[in-house]
C-alpha cells in the first residue's frame, strides 16, 4: 500500500518515550506504525458497538 499523506503532530519527552515504549511492547517496528495501528483500530471498535447497539436497539423494537 502506498502511503503519500503526511500527519504530524508535537508531542513533549516523556510522552514521546511513553509512545515509543507502547510501540514496542505492541510488537510495532516503527512508532508510525503502531500510531497508524492504534488510530484506525479505534474506529473499526466505535463502529462495532455502534453496530452492536444498533441491532440489540431494533431486536429490542420487535419485542415490544
């Protein structure tokens, strides 16, 4: 896949260090790795429970 999007964003010493140590006790290579991995997964989780609570909300629906 190509990447041609640049996001930058600032971020002091201790969270940098903090970033780079969860990267690697997440298995990542790169920090943009794991940052890329941890921003679109929590997505695709909002958009699970999102669809979660959309089914409970109609099966709910027909019950009444």
């Amino acid at each position: 896949m190509v990447k041609n999007h640049i996001i930058k964003f600032l971020v002091n010493e201790d969270q940098f260090s903090r970033i780079r140590c969860n990267a690697s006790a997440k298995g990542h290579k790169t920090i943009s790795a794991y940052l890329r991995d941890l921003a679109l997964s929590r997505d695709l989780r909002f958009e699970m429970m999102l669809s979660e609570i959309h089914r409970e909300v109609v099966q709910n629906g027909r019950k009444a």
